[in-house]
C-alpha cells in the first residue's frame, strides 16, 4: 500500500509539473518573437526555477517526508475551530446517559472513518479541554479527576506538549482563582500553600510562578488593610499591631509591611503625628550641640524664604536734544531722568530645622537662626511650610510635613 502511495505520488507529481511547466512555456512564447536569443533562454529559465519552487517544494514535504503528511498537517489546526464544526465531538459532550469511552466507541461502530488519526485526535482534544475545565471549574482537581483526564490523553494519543498546552491556557486565571480563595480569610497557612502548589503542578506550573501569584494577592490585602489604618493620616498602636499580625498570617515579612520608601515615610509620618497627639514627644540624636537638660525632638530639612524689593532696572528717561540760544549757550530740550523699576524678589537658603525641648534653630550657612521657644509669639502654618512670628521679626520657612513640626513645636511648649 505504501508503495502504491508512492508511486500516485510520483505520478502526480510529474505530471502536475508538466502541466505547469507547459503552461509558462506558452505565456514565455508569447513575447518569444520579440526577444533576442540570450532573453529567451532567461525566459526558459525562469520557467524552470518557478516550477520548481511553486511545486516541488510541496511535494517534497507531504510525499517525500511521512513526518509531514497531510494527516499531521490537519492535525495541527486549532482545536477551538475544531470545537464547533465537529459533529462526533458535540455528540459525545451531549450524551449525558454515557462515559465519553463509551459514547465515542458507539460512535466508532456506526461511523469506522471516525478511526482516521487527524480525526480521533482533533475530538481528543477538544475532550481534553471540555473536561479540564469543567473540573477545575472549582479551584480543585480530584485524583479520579486527573485519572480521567491522563485516560483522555491516553486513548486519544495526545502528546504531552499538547496537554501542557492545554493546561496552560487555564493555569494562570485557576491559579490566581485558588488563591483568591485561600486568602479569603486573610490568612494563609502551610496547608494552604500545598494545596496550592499541588493544584499548579497539576496545571503545568512551577512552583515559584504560584508562589509569585498568591504573594501578588497577599500584598493587595495587606496593602488595603495599610491604606485604611492610615486614612486618617493617624496609626494608633492598635492599628499597628494589627498589621503586623495580618503581616505573619499572610506569609509576609516586615519589608513587605513597610513597603517602598514613601510607604514607610507615609507610616512613619502617621505614627508620630498620633504620638505627639497624645503626648508623646519623639526623642532624638541632636545634629547641634544641646544644652544642658536639653532633649532634641525632631530635625528635617528646610528652606528660609526672604523677600526683598529690589531695583531691577530703569524706564522712560531721555537725554533731549541740545539747543544753542546764544554765543556760548545751549539748552537741552526733553531732558528727564528715567524711573527705576523695582521688583519683590524671594530669596532662598537651604538648611535644617532642629527642634529641641528648649529652642528653634535654623542651621545654615546663610540666614541662620536661633530663638527660644517660650520667646516665640506665633505659629503660622502654610501647605508648605511655617511662618514663626517673634517680636517684630517674621521667620518663613518651607518644610515637608509642616503639621507635624507644629504639633511637636507645640507640644515643647506645653511642657515648659
């Protein structure tokens, strides 16, 4: 039989390429009367190597080589298509009084075509595919389960990278469902994390990539729960306590509780803030030289603003022009002098602001400063910064986190 194949084959295809070639030797004839001797051999030529490409080429492939007959070639069509054109497929998935073993045998007796490769493994794996669905439908996946499935694969000899295939159309959104659910209760614990691992290796997935999904859905809990502990921009020690708690049942460690940089300045910021409220003044190490029974509370960096009326130049103004009215005398006429322009120009000097339990002080390298803080007469705030008012001098300042500044500065003078 495999010998006759060969031979249609063969047949066919010489006469296939006859024809063809013949076909093209009549368009080249065409202009051949026009054309010198050395363009009708190119023409011939050409003929020749067209044939060879349009039609050898393809019965190389699915004559020559069994690896690519057609049998393989219509194998390798996508399954979805298969889902909805193939009878055999839909007629098993609706016959609910058998086991998809017996409806298809069923089926094989009436319908023997149905035993040809391409056809066994298109419905093969749009079975596989019904079913592996269906089951992990509910973020689980029983022993009987997987054993139907592998008995899928295996009547229907579906390759093992068709299957990991298969699986790894669902494992991703099954993996992060599952986890969903595991952490439903904002825990998770060592058995949870083998049923989780355990259902992705079912689904072809590393265990590090599951890892990686459960701990991207932990830290949104943790993240939420942080996010409404400091939406009053206070964190009392009850609210700490209990992220941390959330932090350990999650499988998170400290470094995920603090977060990145402006996470952990966030929560800092509101720990002091409900610490100073309540009486409870941060103490430092002093980046100045303290006094004696002096405590350094808080120091930040700080930038003093001066504003200042300047001249910035000159308008109008003429020279005139010079007019001789007798021997020896001249009068200039529309002589005047200009106008200076004077503008309000803010000066700007970077420093740090120490805040201790007796003084205020500004360290710089220009416009420093130093006041006591029972001498100090008024506070005023600013989204930006603090204005501090002693005597008739007026100290501006811009600064992050001027409120809590104030309260601390606040709180020093209650304790005087």
């Amino acid at each position: 039989m495999g010998a006759f194949k060969k031979f249609i084959g063969w047949t066919c295809g010489v006469i296939g390429g006859l024809l063809i070639f013949i076909l093209l030797c009549c368009l080249v004839g065409l202009i051949i009367d026009k054309t010198s001797t050395t363009q009708h051999f190119f023409g011939w030529l050409v003929s020749l190597i067209f044939v060879i490409v349009l039609f050898g080429l393809p019965f190389y492939f699915l004559i020559l080589k069994p690896k690519y007959n057609i049998s393989s070639i219509l194998s390798g069509i996508s399954f979805p298509l298969m889902q909805f054109n193939n009878k055999y497929y839909q007629q098993i998935i609706d016959d609910k009084e058998h086991t998809w073993k017996e409806s298809i045998e069923q089926i094989i007796q009436t319908s023997p075509k149905l035993l040809k490769p391409h056809i066994m493994l298109a419905i093969g794996k749009n079975l596989y595919n019904h079913y592996l669905s269906s089951y992990i439908n509910d973020s689980k996946l029983s022993a009987e389960e997987l054993a139907d499935l592998n008995d899928i694969a295996s009547y229907f000899k579906i390759s093992e990278q068709t299957v990991n295939r298969i699986k790894n159309r669902y494992n991703k959104t099954a993996v992060y469902k599952l986890s969903k659910l595991l952490l439903s209760d904002k825990q998770f614990s060592p058995e949870d994390r083998a049923e989780l691992i355990q259902f992705a290796s079912a689904l072809n997935m590393p265990a590090a990539t599951a890892e990686s999904i459960n701990r991207a859905n932990a830290l949104e809990i943790l993240k939420f729960a942080k996010e409404e502990a400091l939406n009053d921009s206070r964190l009392t020690d009850e609210e700490e306590n209990e992220l941390i708690d959330l932090t350990d049942k999650l499988g998170l460690n400290e470094d995920d509780l603090l977060g990145s940089l402006p996470e952990q300045k966030k929560m800092t910021y509101c720990k002091l803030m409900w610490e100073v409220e309540n009486g409870k003044l941060p103490e430092i190490a002093s980046p100045i030289i303290l006094q004696k029974n002096e405590i350094c509370h808080f120091a930040i960096d700080a930038t003093r603003l001066e504003t200042k009326t300047v001249t910035t130049g000159y308008s109008g103004g003429s020279r005139g022009v010079s007019v001789r009215i007798a021997k020896g005398v001249s009068y200039r006429v529309g002589a005047y002098r200009a106008h200076p322009v004077k503008e309000e120009v803010t000066y700007k000097y970077p420093g740090n602001l120490v805040i201790t339990s007796k003084r205020i002080v500004f360290v710089a390298s220009e416009k420093g400063f130093s006041m006591l803080i029972n001498k100090l007469d008024n506070i005023e705030p600013y989204r930006d910064g603090l204005g501090f008012q002693k005597g008739t001098t007026y100290y501006l300042l811009t600064l992050e986190y001027p409120d809590l500044v104030g309260l601390i500065i606040s709180g020093a003078v209650n304790r005087l």
